[in-house]
C-alpha cells in the first residue's frame, strides 16, 4: 500500500500537521535494501561526531581559559591606578578608591624594574614593594608562597628581604636563604658621575602562582625597602584595588578615572591583559569554525539520504500532489525529515559531548606535564552558551542540506511521477 493510500486512510493525529505526518510515516516506513538505513544511520553519527567534538573542544578550551584568568586574578589587583604618590596625592588615591562603593580592598605597591644577579647570572625582573597586610587582601599572593615567610620581608633593615617567583629562583640558584644583588637602571647621581643603585636582599621565600609570566620575572620586597631602592621616599607608584564583583571591573575603573583625572592611569586586570584574552577569544572562535566543519561534512550525508529517498518515493511524491499537496508542503517535507535526522545527531551528539566533558573532567585521562602547564590533568568547563551555540549551527546546518533535495522533490511533475514512477 502507497504511502498516498496510507495518508487517506490514517489521518493524522494528535494535531500534526501534514508535513510532520508524512516525514514521520517516511522514516518509519521499510525501504528497499540496507542501503537506505546505513546512509541514514552515518548521516546521524556523522553529526554526532561534529557536535560532540565541537562541544567537547569549546569546553576545554573554557576551562584552560578560566584557569588562566584565575591564575593572573590571583596575582594582580581587579583595578590597578598608576601615578605619584607621596604625601597627600597618595592620600589622595586612597580616598577615592576607599569612596568607591565597587572596590572591597586597596593596597599601595612600588614597582620598577632592576637587574637581579645571583653566582654570576643576571636577568632582568620586576620589583614589587608591598605591604603584606594590605597586599593580601586585595589579591592571592598569600596563598602562594611555596617556601620561607612573608614576614622575612622586614626582618634586617640593612639587607632587606625578597620573595621570588619559583621559575626566578631557579633560573638564578637562588634558594631560600641565599642572597642576591638587585641594580636599578635609574641609579645615583653623584659628584663622581652617574653610579647605578645598587641593594643586597635576601631571599626569605618562593611563591608558585602558576602562571608563568610573573614565576620568571617578578620579585617582591617590602613597601619600605623598594621605595628606598627606587628612590621614591615614603610613597607610592600605584593602588591595587579588589572589587566585590569582577564584572564590575569595566564600570569601576571608569568611575575611578573620571574621580582621579587623567593625572592618574587607571587600569583593569581585562586592559592589561587585553592581548592574551583576545588571542584566547579569537583561537576559540577560529576552533568553532574549523570544527563546524565537521557538522557540515556529515550534514552532506543527510542531503544524499534525502536525494536518494525523493528518488525512491517519486511516485508517492506524485500522488501526494495529484491529491492537492503544493510545492511548499512537499518543501517542507523533506526540511522536517532533514531537521528529524539531524536533530536526533544533534541531541545524541550534545548527549556524547557532556559525556566525554565529565570524563575528561573528573578521571586522568589525559595527564599533562605539571612543571609545564602547571596542571595535572586537562580543564573543562561547559558553558550553556556554548551549548547553545553548537545546537543552533547544528541544527541549520542539517536543514541547509535540505534545501536542494527538497526543491528536487518539489518540482516533480505529478502525471510523470505516477506514469514512470
């Protein structure tokens, strides 16, 4: 019996309409050979494959992308205000920043850069001068320290104390304990000529924060001590300033500038970090693409399916119009079989991602060098966006394939179909 014959006689039920009707009685309906279940079946997997891959790729590349922001949050201040500050501009800054209804915790700093030389090695790193009890509460060095004290930092006035990053200290053999020179490029003027600055410092603790860039080229000292070393007496280069939201972070240094003046350089953590943050955004957007490419593949299965079946049911097609079917109802047919095909590979694929997502998340999997990536084990964060992104191109990539077999269909002539069909 046709598929024509069988529509006359089983009406659809249940308030479905003609077109899900016929593409359901299409699916289930038994065609010639295996040929037809095997092509359905790779359509399916195919964009299972696509979607899981896409998915299960986004969210690891969330997850290192939250671990690197945790990591750089952790040593660096939300919002961090540059400038002299000694005597009352300090005060100043500090007034401002503690007005600030956004900002939970401020603390002076005094950066500048010197050369380190520890058993004849040299490198150039950035000093920090902070004030511990203050320090630690606007960002997580605290936390960080591997070895030593951080109250060693004012234990000898003469020969003050410093903290260096784990990568530094080992690059300079310089251990807890040792000492090491530190030289300022700005030095002092003297009568003599220009002689550089230069300041003994031993080395009272290592700190991991786990992001590369400040383990190899930051130190840290007391407040005192690097305002001395600077040359900057009893102030201050800049604020580091916590917030109680960080997404706050855009609109709070905007209020803070606009309270400071452009005497002041108000920076977010996002500014200062705006290069790795895109180039993170831009590989992940660039991965989407790529492996949407995948879905695309798969979804050319599903219109050589449709091909295929709008061959073999020329006849039924031919029938359907002879009974008053339009173009746009036979159109819409084969966009509804191709939606069913591709959404049962969408589904079964966003199933098999979040699978692979907690796998990948919970069990050692895959075990990454800590001395490297300082991870052990590979992050995974799925986001519902993302989610939702990869359902969506999912989706309308399946029914663009749909578009030329269902026009195929559509223009079949009724009187042909019947008579060749």
């Amino acid at each position: 019996m046709s598929d024509a014959s069988r529509l006359r006689r089983d009406p659809p039920g249940f308030a479905r309409s003609f077109e899900v009707f016929v593409a359901l009685r299409y699916l289930r309906a038994k065609r010639k050979g295996l040929f037809a279940l095997v092509t359905t079946s790779i359509g399916v997997a195919g964009v299972t494959v696509g979607v899981a891959a896409l998915l299960t790729t986004l969210s690891v590349m969330n997850g290192f992308q939250t671990d690197i922001q945790k990591k750089i949050i952790g040593a660096q201040a939300h919002v961090t205000v540059y400038g002299s500050m000694s005597g009352a501009g300090r005060e100043h800054v500090a007034a401002a920043l503690a007005a600030d209804p956004a900002v939970a915790a401020a603390a002076p700093f005094v950066l500048g850069q010197a050369i380190i030389n520890s058993k004849g090695r040299s490198l150039g790193v950035v000093l920090k001068g902070l004030d511990p009890a203050k320090e630690f509460s606007v960002n997580d060095l605290g936390k960080t320290l591997r070895e030593g004290d951080w109250k060693g930092l004012r234990s000898d006035p003469k020969v003050p104390g410093i903290v260096l990053g784990e990568e530094l200290a080992a690059n300079m053999n310089a251990p807890v304990g040792s000492q090491v020179v530190l030289v300022s490029p700005q030095g002092l003027s003297t009568p003599m000529g220009y002689i550089p600055q230069m300041q003994r410092f031993t080395v009272v603790g290592v700190l991991h924060t786990g992001y590369y860039e400040y383990d190899a080229t930051t130190a840290y000292t007391s407040l005192e001590a690097a305002a001395k070393f600077f040359s900057v007496g009893a102030g201050a280069t800049g604020f580091g300033a916590r917030l109680k939201d960080l997404d706050m972070a855009d609109a709070a240094g905007r209020r803070i500038q606009g309270k400071l003046g452009y005497t002041f350089v108000v920076r977010t953590y996002k500014q200062m970090n705006r290069t790795l943050f895109a180039a993170l955004k831009l590989e992940k957007a660039v991965m989407f693409i790529i492996l949407t490419l995948i879905i695309l593949v798969a979804s050319l299965n599903i219109a050589s399916n449709l091909i295929l079946l709008g061959v073999e049911k020329t006849r039924d097609i031919g029938l359907l119009r002879a009974m008053g079917a339009t173009p746009a109802q036979v159109r819409r047919i084969f966009w509804t079989l191709g939606l069913l095909i591709g959404g049962a590979g969408v589904a079964s694929g966003i199933l098999l991602g979040l699978g692979l997502c907690y796998v990948i998340g919970h069990y050692p999997i895959v075990e990454l060098p800590s001395d490297i990536y300082y991870l052990s084990q590979v992050p995974v964060a799925v986001e519902l966006r993302d989610v939702a992104a990869v359902t969506l191109s999912g989706l309308f990539l399946a029914i663009l394939a749909t578009i030329y077999p269902a026009t195929r269909a559509s223009k079949v002539n009724p009187v042909e179909a019947i008579h060749y069909g």
